[in-house]
C-alpha cells in the first residue's frame, strides 16, 4: 500500500496547471513527431531537450514534457505505417501489414482509432506495472557493489545493440567511441586534463546534452540536405480517412489480443537491449500464430493492428523500469531521457525513489494523465494529425535547426557548445551513412565516467585484484548475461532481422 500512497502523493505533484498543460504540450508534440516518417521518439525528445532547458523548467515539469513526448511519439508513429505504408519508426514496422490494407479497404479511420485504444491499453497496464515493479527492483539493486555496478553497466553496453541487432561490431564501436568520449576532461581521481588538447572549454568534459542534439537533431537536418528531392513526396497523396469510431463490437474483438500482447510488450522493454522493435514484432508473431486459422493476418485484420501496437507502447513503459531503478536505459529513447536526468542532477538508481519521491512519482503520475490525454486526442484529432503527413521537410528541417542552435545556446551560453554541437552533427551523419548506431554512442558519453569510477572503486577496496569482479554470485550472473546478450544476436539477429522483413514484404505483396 506504500506504492499506491506514493503514487497518490505523484498525482498532487502532477496535478497542476503547469504539468498538466506540459503533459498536453508533450502529447500533441510526439505524435505530431511520431507521425513524421523517420523521426521517431528517440528523435522527437532530442529535438525537444533544448526547449525544456530553455524554458527554466525544473526536474519534474521537463521530465513530464519529455516523456509526455516519448509516449506520444509511440502512438504517433502509426499513423504514417496505416495511411503511407511508411513506418514512423521501426516498431511501427509491423503495423503496417494490417494497417495499411485496412487503409485500402476505405476503414483507415478505424484502423487509426483501433490502433489508438491498443496504444492506450498497452501504455496503461505498462505504466501499471512500473508502479509495481520499479520498487522491488530498487530492493535488488541495493545489493549491488562497485564491483556489480561494472558488470551491470557491461551488461547495458553488451545487449543495447538489440536482439534484432545484425551487425554487433558496429554497436561494440560505437559503444568504445562513447567511452573514449566520455574521458574527455579532468581525471577526477589525479586532477590531470585529459584529451582536453589545451581546450579549457573541455575541462569538464562533453556536455551529453550537447552530444544528444548533434548527434540525432543535427544529424537528421544533414541526412535532409543530402537526399533532398530524392525522397518520395507524400503531399501530392491524398489521404482518406473515413470513418473514425470503430464500433464495439469490433474492439470487442481485439480486447483478448490486446491483454495478451501488452504483457509480451511489458516482459520486452524491461529485457535490456530487447525493447519496443522485438516487443512489437513477437506480439505480432504469436497473435497470428494463436487466431489466425482463416488466414486475414496480413490482408486487413484489425486484430494485426491491435497486436504490434499495444506491444510496442508497452515494451516503452517497460523499458523505463531500469532506467528508473538501475540507472541502466532499456531502450534508445530511455537513453535520452536518462540524459536528461543526469543534466538536471538527479541520479537515477536505487537512492532515487528515496531521495527524490517527488520526481519519480510525478513523472509516472504524468503518465496516466498523458495516457489518457493521448487516447482522448488521437481519435478526434486524426485528421489534425494526417494533414502533418503533408508538411514538407523542406520546412520542418529549419525548424529542427533552429531549435538546436537556440536552445543550446540558451542552455550554455557558449558558442563553444555550439561547435561541439556541430561537430556532433557531423559525426552522427558520418554513423549513420555506416549504419553505426548512436544510442551505444550517447550510453558510453553518460555511463563512462560512472564505470570508470566504480571499475577503480572496486580494484581499490580488493587492493588491485581483479578477481573483484567476478567476485559475487550477483556479478558473475551480471556477466553471464552480458556475454550471452552480445552473443545471441550474432547467432539470431540476422534470422530474426530477416523474419521480420519477410513477414512484411511477403504480406504486402498479397494486398497489392
């Protein structure tokens, strides 16, 4: 009963003007964000990290606007897989298979509004089970040691690149480019620069913020400036929606599919390295499997949009379960918004339920409030929502632009960041043209100095001997799962990856 006081205490926090009109702002915004092919909600929060800081926003209003945004853009990125064929972000990926035929049969309205309660139920129970599981975590992990937070960070750095992930030496790069990053600056334990190349400038080392908006905002704006008018113009398309209330019957229907998936989604944001892209596509995967014996998966089953949707958006609430209790992200958005947490000096961790209560509830109370926002707002605002498939990038990209310019340097005040930002920038667009993922990059910039420190920690209290670190049940479980995180998806990444692309493209040609 201390949980529901707790949360009950984050619902007086939350509810108030300024974070209800917040958790609206961040809604309307991510999907807004999510709608827009490509962006997604890694993405979407980056771009917005600058216009929180700018607005003086304390710890729990930024965080509510953030996450507001992270779970918006999660609804959002549907909307472009049912009208487009064209998913907003890789867990929409599989919404396309039924979606899109259900835009082609004339029911693209009830596919949207379909997809809309499916979110919603998946988010809801999702946040439902953070209340619940995020402080038994908290219990475990006050057990752990110097030595069992290395291992628990190598287990981050290990599974981030995903069990869908296909190539691990580029996730194990990016993630040792995020490390040597991240000892930029002053040793904190010799007091020498280091790679600080005479710069006083980096005696602090790399503002994560700073290498967050170069890195997915900037970078977006350069891939832009490369493929102009080479990409396929959406605004010559015209879009139908039709009817927009499904009827009860037919979410009656999809009621089972939905408590099903939502509790595959929730199992895979709390895996690390699995969350919202394996939790979509598995949910999908067995809900055809258990009622597709007419064979309508594929061809415009409402159950097929129901499915991937209530699963990715509850891998998104699962995946803030050890970003919350462990400090360790479950997911690229997680990874970001653990940014900015620590650039707003909270430690997220076992001490943080205790030491800031307020935080921590307010943002899962914002949740429920923004969950219920979003559900109320995408099936009347649809056709708001369609018409921002029709904005030119041509327009949206300066807008991206200036956000990251203006807001960075309203948070530092130096141009300095600025060219640091802009060197991000280049750096994220060099990555992303070697299909390099930037999350390990941004986890190795925010997780290094603190692995570095618990890594001498540990030698220290052990006087040098490096035994320590296998020295505990707990680590050497730690470990364990570590190694066989990068291994699996050597052996099934590509089986996996592959699947996921068949089952696609194999179920598009049969509605084309």
């Amino acid at each position: 009963m201390d949980v529901l006081a707790s949360l009950g205490d984050g619902f007086v926090v939350a509810l108030t003007w300024q974070n209800l009109l917040l958790a609206l702002l961040g809604c309307l915004l991510g999907t807004i964000m999510g709608a827009l092919p490509g962006l997604g909600p890694s993405n979407g929060v980056a771009i917005l990290i600058p216009l929180a800081f700018t607005l003086g926003l304390g710890a729990t209003p930024a965080l509510i606007l953030l996450t507001s945004v992270y779970y918006g853009a999660m609804y959002g990125g549907r909307i472009s897989s049912i009208l487009l064929n064209i998913p907003g972000d890789e867990p929409a990926l599989m919404t396309c298979l039924d979606g899109y035929p259900m835009a082609q049969a004339g029911r693209a309205g009830e596919a949207l509004a379909l997809s809309g309660i499916a979110s919603f139920v998946g988010a809801f129970f999702a946040t439902w089970g953070l209340v619940f599981l995020a402080p038994q975590l908290v219990k475990v992990a006050l057990l752990f040691g110097p030595a069992e937070y290395f291992a628990l960070f190598t287990l981050a750095f290990a599974t981030l690149g995903g069990i869908a992930s296909t190539n691990q030496a580029k996730a194990a790069f990016a993630a040792a480019l995020g490390l040597g990053l991240a000892t930029v600056g002053v040793d904190g334990q010799t007091g020498v620069p280091r790679f600080t190349f005479g710069e006083v400038h980096l005696y602090d080392g790399i503002d994560f913020l700073v290498a967050i908006v170069g890195l997915f905002a900037l970078s977006e704006v350069l891939i832009f400036l490369e493929h102009r008018g080479t990409d396929a113009d959406v605004t010559g398309r015209k879009i139908e929606v039709g009817r927009i209330v499904p009827s009860w019957s037919l979410v009656r229907s999809c009621i089972p599919t939905m408590g099903r998936t939502t509790v595959l989604g929730f199992i895979a944001g709390v895996l690390p390295g699995a969350g919202a892209s394996l939790g979509s596509f598995i949910s999908y995967s067995m809900e055809k499997r258990l009622v597709d014996r007419e064979g309508t998966f594929g061809k415009g089953d409402p159950r097929g949009v129901a499915a991937p949707e209530a699963g990715n958006n509850a891998a998104a609430g699962g995946a803030l379960v050890p970003m919350l209790a462990l400090g360790v992200p479950g997911s690229g958005t997680t990874a970001v918004l653990l940014a900015v947490l620590l650039a707003l000096n909270i430690t997220p961790g076992p001490l943080l339920f205790q030491n800031n209560p307020d935080v921590v509830w307010g943002l899962i109370a914002a949740l429920f409030i923004g969950n219920f926002m979003l559900l109320a707002m995408n099936i009347p605002m649809v056709g708001l929502f369609t018409r921002v498939l029709l904005v030119p990038p041509r327009l949206l990209m300066p807008v991206v632009a200036m956000v990251s310019f203006v807001g960075i340097y309203g948070i530092s005040g130096s141009s300095f960041d600025l060219q640091v930002m802009v060197g991000f920038g280049v750096l994220g667009w060099v990555l992303r043209k070697l299909d390099v993922p930037l999350v390990p990059v941004i986890l190795g910039t925010l997780l290094g100095n603190e692995m570095e420190a618990n890594l001498r920690r540990a030698l220290t209290i052990s006087d040098g001997d490096w035994s320590v670190l296998v020295g505990s049940p707990l680590a050497i479980t730690l470990w364990v799962i570590a190694v066989v995180g990068f291994v699996l998806p050597i052996l099934f990444g590509k089986v996996l990856k592959r699947r996921m692309r068949m089952s696609r493209d194999e179920e598009g040609a049969l509605t084309d």
